[in-house]
C-alpha cells in the first residue's frame, strides 16, 4: 500500500521522503577519512542505525559530508554566501614553472578528488573561491594537526610541521596515506 498519497498521515509526517518538499539537502559523493580509512556516504547509510548517532556527531567528518544521511544540513552555514566561483579561471595550479588555471567545476568533478584533498585547505586560494566545492562553509570542529605525533615518510621521520612546508605534491603523496591523514588532519585538509 502507498502510504505517500495525499490525505495519508505519512504524507505530512514524512514529507520529504514521500516528495511533497525538497529541501536541496544531499549526501557529497567524495570520499573521506573516518576512523583512518577511506569511507563514502554509502558506508555511512550501511552502518546500523543506532551507531549513526555517534558516526554522524558533530566534529566527526560524516557530519559534513554525508548532509542527508546524517541530517546534517542545518549546520550549514550562509548558504547563500558559501558559493563556487564561476569563473574558469577561479585557481591555478603551479607545476613546476607553468600554471595552469581550474574552474571550480573541474575541481568538483569525482575524477578530480585528490586534487580536491590537497588543494582545498584554507592555505590555498582554491578554498575559498571554490568554498562550496571545499566545504568551506560548515560548522567546523577545532581541527588541529597533531604536534606531538611524527610518522614515517620515505625511510626518514617527520612530522606535520615539516609536511606543511612542503610542495603540494609531497602533500598530496603523503596526505593519501590515512596515518599520515589523521595525523596531519589541518595541512591535508581534513578538517570538513
């Protein structure tokens, strides 16, 4: 029985479940460190539903990626002033001794989304003229990088301070190992 008809209590009650309203609320497609492993919004909608409380707690990064599923979408900020740049010249990206210039679209886009970790840290102008692509405008939780920590890069032990320096290259290489991620949650731009 359809209980989504008009004159149905679910009708009201469930409003935008049985499409009687939409809000523009959605889950974000890319994927994201939780608990030091890559997850997706999927995972999220997987787990059983009396962990996702603590899954989708405010702080935790499911919060401000998977929006719908963790019904989220009230800690966005200012939606209005959170927007992509539409220019197709928004950033550039330095290779070495050439530039090249990027439309926030092409950094929104799924194949692009170890450009996105790297490039959308508030060091870089790409966070915010692509603030909505970034994720610029939710809530954060203190995000930090972890002073006290150190890890192995390459045979040599470093840490999040010497990362930071470093070229976007060496951070995206080092920022795709999840130790490394956790660690370093601020320069690998795993604050959202």
């Amino acid at each position: 029985q359809n209980v989504c008809i008009e004159g149905h209590k679910a009708y009201n009650v469930c409003a935008e479940t049985c499409g009687k309203c939409v809000d523009g609320c959605a889950d974000d497609d890319r994927y994201f460190l939780y608990e030091q492993q890559w997850r997706n919004c999927g995972w999220v909608r997987d787990q059983p539903y009396l962990d996702l409380n603590a899954i989708c707690a405010l702080g935790n990064t499911p919060h401000n990626y998977c929006r719908e599923t963790c019904n989220s979408c009230d800690s966005f900020i200012d939606g209005n002033s959170c927007g992509d740049s539409i220019e197709d010249d928004a950033f550039s990206i330095s290779l070495g001794i050439s530039s090249q210039s990027h439309s926030c679209a092409w950094l929104s886009h799924s194949k692009n989304w170890f450009w996105r970790f790297a490039l959308c840290n508030e060091k870089y102008e790409t966070f915010h003229a692509c603030a909505k692509t970034c994720s610029k405008c939710f809530i954060r939780s203190s995000c930090e990088d972890d002073v006290n920590s150190s890890f192995l890069l390459n045979d040599v032990q470093r840490d999040c301070s010497w990362l930071e320096n470093e070229f976007i290259w060496t951070i995206r290489d080092a920022c795709i190992q999840p130790n490394i991620a956790e660690k370093c949650r601020k320069t690998c731009g795993g604050c959202v």
